[in-house]
C-alpha cells in the first residue's frame, strides 16, 4: 500500500478517536450519565474498586474475545490491536478533558445541549475511525462481527442494539452491585438509542469524502501511441 495512503488513513483514525475524545468529555459535562461505551466498564470500576483504565482494558478485551468466538478461523489476528488502540485512546480523552476544562450549562435545557454535542461528536468520530479501514475499536469491531455473522443487518442499526444491551447489563450490575444506580441516566440511553441513528445520514457524506482523500493517487492517463513513420492516418 502507498505510504502516503497508509498515512491519511492513520490522520483520519486518529481524527475520529479525538472526535470521540471529545464527545466523552462533553458527555461527563452534561452530568446527564456516561455514554453507553463506557457505562459498563464505569459500573465494574465502581463495584471491583479497580480503576476505570483496568475495567476499560477489561471489558474491552472480553468484547474482543466474542469476536474471535464468532469470527473463528476468520478472525484476523491484527485486530488484537484493538486493545493497543483502546489504550491510546485514553490519552486522547484526557487531552480532550483537559481541553474541555469544567465547561458546563448548568440548567437542564444547557446539560442536553451538551449531550447532543456530545452525540454528534461521538457518531462523526466512529464513522471517521471506521471508514479510515484500519482496525475498529472492540466495541464497534464487535458490533461489525454481530452484523455480519449473525442478524446480517446494517451495522448502524445492530449498533443501537448493542449499546442497548451493554447499558442495561450496567443497569442490572449496578442494582446488584451497588444498589443503585450509578452513572446511567436518561442521557445514556439517548445515546444508546440515537448515535447509531445518526450514524446513517453522516456516512453518505463521510464515506465517499474519506474514500477519496484515502486513496491512491490516479495514474495519468497514458498518451496515445505515436504514428510510425511511414503510417498515415486513414481518411
């Protein structure tokens, strides 16, 4: 593959790792609960006691191994990268928190303007990191797997799904664990129900556009054979 193509790929997978950076600091902002990414490894750093970095590598890697259960022999092995990607990606979230500071809107209509910054951040961030065509983050890898192998439907309609399914296995261990709940509120729900929604539209911009600016450069067109001398051209 030309250097130059590996290179935009990784400029674009970076850029949609900080957008989502980004929407996780606006989303903790709002104070209206954690996004259903990380509401499941939120909830088992609350009732291990362990820090959210372990429980983020954790539940990361069990997503990682379904994949290898429903890929089998067709699992790429590369994709174990994954788990690096994730770790480096948390560099990018306390960068963007930094950036972010305290900023917040402290009425209610404020916090959900906050979290719907926050969606459009996280959904323009996963549509750019996935078109980019190198290696998904587990989450979404493992959504990819769902979609193709087992309900064979769009990935930004499976995606709803398993956000769903993620923030109420939170839900259920956070009753258990904690007797309570913790970080999960109507606004992880909303993004559990509307990014990949918003997933559909973006994509019929962002793939075409991604696709070009991640191409291979065109070879000009080769100019047409010269005359031998002593051919003319037929009338």
């Amino acid at each position: 593959m030309d250097p130059g193509v590996v290179l935009r790929k990784v400029a674009v997978y970076a850029a949609g790792l900080l957008l989502m950076a980004f929407g996780v600091a606006f989303s903790v902002n709002s104070g209206l609960g954690v996004s259903p990414v990380n509401s499941l490894p939120y909830v088992v750093s609350l009732v291990s006691g362990v820090d959210m970095g372990s429980c983020v590598i954790a539940v990361f890697c069990c997503y990682v191994l379904v994949q290898i259960v429903i890929y089998r022999r067709d699992f790429k092995w590369i994709n174990l990268t994954q788990i690096l990607f994730s770790t480096l990606f948390g560099y990018f979230v306390d960068f963007a928190k930094g950036v972010v500071g305290d900023f917040a809107l402290p009425t209610y209509p404020g916090q959900l303007i906050l979290l719907a910054v926050s969606m459009v951040f996280v959904a323009l961030g996963v549509c750019l990191y996935m078109d980019a065509g190198l290696v998904n983050m587990p989450m979404e890898g493992m959504t990819c797997a769902i979609a193709e192998r087992i309900v064979k439907k769009p990935f930004h309609d499976v995606k709803v799904a398993v956000d769903c399914l993620a923030v109420g296995a939170a839900i259920v261990l956070s009753l258990v664990g904690l007797g309570g709940l913790e970080g999960i509120r109507e606004g992880t729900l909303l993004c559990a129900l509307l990014i990949g929604k918003m997933m559909k539209p973006m994509q019929k911009v962002l793939v075409p556009l991604v696709a070009r600016l991640c191409s291979a450069p065109q070879k000009e067109k080769e100019e047409p054979e010269t005359l031998m001398e002593g051919e003319s051209v037929s009338e």
